[in-house]
C-alpha cells in the first residue's frame, strides 16, 4: 500500500491543471501522487470556441488530451464524480472510489440553459462546444434579419467573451459583404456591459461593440424564449438567430453538499480553503469576494492563479514550512476586435486601495499575446 500522500484533483480544466502541474513541480513521483478526474478526457482553453464558431480553427486542433498528463506523472481517471465523503476523505465516481489526503475541487460552473423557458428549442448556446460548428454553419448561411445575443444571468464565465462574439461575428458578416442586411444586438442583465470590470471599463467596451454598430441594451433580464421571440421582465425583441450564455450554476454535488453557500457555489478567502481540513476549492466553483460588491470574476486566469496558490499551501504544509500563500487576483482576459487586433483587460483584483482593471489598446501584439497566452498553457500542461 502507497505511503506517499495522494492529492485528488476534481475536474481537468485551468484550475485542476494548473495546481496538478505546479504539484508535479514541487515533488517527484514518487513523494507525491496527483489525480485528476474528469468526465471528459480533453481541454481546451474557453476562448478557441470562438475561433471554432468563426472557422479558423475545428475542435480536434484546440484541443489536448488529458491522457497526455500521464506523461507528466499526473494519474487521470476519466469519471463522473458523484459524491465526496468529506469524513471519510473520500471521492465516489461512476467508477470507483477514491481515497485522498488533500482535494482540491476544480469542478468548474455548470451551463444550465432549462432555467430559461424555451431557450434549448429557440436559441443555441453560444458556450457548449457540442453547439459550435451548427452556430457557425447558421452564420455562414445567414442572408438577413436579427442575430441576438444574450447574457441570460449573471456572472458567467468570461466577462468579455460575448462582447467578443459580436464583435468577430461583425467581422465575419463584414468579409461576406452583408453586415448592412444584418443587426447584430447584445442583451445584458446588468446596467452596464461589464460590472466584474468597473464602469470606466464597461464604457470603453460599449464604446468599442457600438462602433462596430452592435446595439447594447442593458438591464435586459431574459424571462422566456418563443419562436424567434425574446420576452425580457420589460419588454419583448425578435430574432432570427439566438445565440445565449446560459445561466450558470454549481455542479449538482456541489450545491447538493455542505459547501455551498454563495448560491450553490462555494465561498472562499485568498487562501482557497474550505471547511475541511485540507480541501481546497478553486477556480469558476467557487466565489471570492473581493469588496462587498465584488467578486474575482470566473475566468480560466484566475482559476489558473488560485490554482498555483494551492499548489504553494499544500507544499507548504507537506513540507511543514508553515506558510500560507493567498491568492494575488492579478491576471487579465483578451478581448478580439475582429479587425486581427486585440485589447487585455488587466485586473488587480486585491489591489492595496482599491480594485484595478484597465483596458488597453487594441493592437495587433495583443492578438499575438493572446495565441501565445493559448499556446504557452497546452505546452506546459501536457
Ligand atoms: C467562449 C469562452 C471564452 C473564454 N475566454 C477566456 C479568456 O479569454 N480568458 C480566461 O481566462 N478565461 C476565458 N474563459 C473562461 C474559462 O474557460 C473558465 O473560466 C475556466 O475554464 C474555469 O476554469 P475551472 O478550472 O474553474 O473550470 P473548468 O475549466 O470549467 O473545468 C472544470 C472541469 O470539471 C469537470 N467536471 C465538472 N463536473 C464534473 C463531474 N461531476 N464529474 C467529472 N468531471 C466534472 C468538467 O468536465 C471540466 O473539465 C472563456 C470561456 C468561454 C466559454
């Protein structure tokens, strides 16, 4: 029997990645052994289903195999997780079960479009990779009329990535010479486009999808889809082409479980713990608070980030150096002009006075920072 302590990872996405790479860093196999379950066996970085949607790029060449992580000396089980025992220190899948001696729950958000009546049969989900290529195919044959999307709840994960979706899809009508046959609008449900970024942010961004002729309309809160009908909580708007980011929830286990307190997600402070010893959460499961009315938005960089803080803390107290590590809140989320240009948002979340966040130029050295952003991730995770 293996004497060697065992770090259970929950969910292969940026989070369970990255704290699983930086474990693997930190101690040879045979000192440490890390698993990561998943019920999938890919990645993908979020922002190449865009790419995927506009045609320069398939899903077989964005995507890594997290059977490649055995490579790395990280075990992966593809499963279905369904219950942790918390007392037993234990994790149920579909397969098995597992013992560990530290978790870290990387479980992501859950897509939930059945929260919004008549969404699934009138509208696509412009997050699910099973949806893309049909997305794509609609944009290729569309002639005229109404392309809606719409940000049904919030927070979702991405902040900047359906404001990103106009703007490519803009440029996709654009090469094929009828944006004019074509009205493009976003519906958000707050007043501004991007609270997670401030207002000043929020301005610029509307500044940017309006000069593109893509109509805002904030305060929308999406009650009901019917046939090529959106009926808002104030007022109704026709489409011919719906593509939504769902509401987004905690995993059923998660909000079925005693970690749930923040709407089924799980609260956290900078140093990712929970409750029990010895278990982290990290990453779009959870919620870190930040001011009373802010949160660390859900993105892959933060998740990557507070995944890279536990990794630190679980050395620590295995080595027994007895330091905490908390989370920075530094990272930033690309957004494409679809002009082969692109803009960062750069966040400093836990800033010494206040939350920071800054839009920088749209430029073309960003947009090749963004495929190295890509890149870089896919070569040292796998
Ligand atoms: C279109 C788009 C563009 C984006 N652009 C950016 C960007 O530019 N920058 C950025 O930082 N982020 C971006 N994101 C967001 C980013 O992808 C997520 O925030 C990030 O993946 C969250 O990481 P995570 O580890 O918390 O969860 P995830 O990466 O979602 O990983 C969770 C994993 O858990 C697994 N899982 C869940 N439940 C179970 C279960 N019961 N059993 C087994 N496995 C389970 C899932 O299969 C999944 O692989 C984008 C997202 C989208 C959709």
């Amino acid at each position: 029997m293996s004497t060697i302590p065992h770090v259970l990872v929950l969910g292969g996405g940026f989070g369970g990645l990255s704290v699983s790479n930086e474990l693997r860093k930190n101690f040879d196999p045979a000192s440490l052994k890390i698993t990561i379950i998943d019920k999938k066996d890919w990645f993908m970085v979020g922002f190449s289903k865009l790419w995927i949607i506009n045609g320069t790029r398939t899903f077989e060449n964005s995507t890594a195999s997290l059977k490649d992580l055995s490579k790395k000396n990280i075990d992966f089980l593809q499963a279905e997780i369904l219950n942790i025992d918390f007392q037993q220190k234990s994790v149920i899948t579909s397969n098995d079960k597992i013992s560990y001696d530290y978790l870290v729950i990387s479980m992501g958000s859950r897509l939930a479009p059945e929260r919004i009546p008549g969404l699934i049969d009138h509208g696509y989900n412009l997050y699910d990779h099973d949806q893309l290529l049909e997305i794509r195919k609609r944009l290729e044959e569309i002639q005229s009329g109404k392309i809606a999307i719409c940000i049904t709840s919030m927070p979702y994960k991405c902040p900047p990535a359906p404001y990103e979706a106009c703007l490519l899809i803009d440029s996709m009508l654009r090469k094929r010479g009828i944006r004019d046959k074509i009205e493009i609008s976003i519906y958000c449900p707050a007043p501004i486009t991007m609270p997670a970024a401030g207002s000043e942010v929020s301005k610029q961004i509307l500044e940017m999808v309006e000069s593109e002729s893509v109509i805002f309309h904030n305060s929308s809160k999406l009650k009901t889809v019917e046939n090529g009908k959106l009926i808002f909580e104030n007022f109704e708007s026709n489409f011919d082409l719906l593509l939504a980011v769902p509401p987004h929830i905690a995993p059923k286990l998660i909000y079925e479980s005693e970690l749930a307190n923040d709407p089924g997600f799980i609260k956290i402070d900078r140093d990712c713990k929970t409750k029990f010893e010895n278990v982290y959460a990290i990453g779009d499961v959870t919620v870190l608070p930040v001011t009373d009315s802010m949160t660390v938005p859900k993105a892959g960089v933060f998740a990557e980030g507070e995944g890279m803080t536990v990794a630190k803390n679980i050395t620590s107290k295995i080595k027994q150096t007895n330091e905490l590590t908390l989370y920075d809140g530094i990272g930033g989320c690309f957004i494409e002009s679809g002009r082969e240009t692109a803009s960062l948002i750069e966040v400093d979340m836990f800033s010494q006075e206040k939350p920071m966040t800054r839009l920088t130029s749209s430029t073309e050295e960003n947009l090749s920072k963004k495929f190295e952003f890509e890149r870089e991730r896919l070569t040292k995770w796998f």
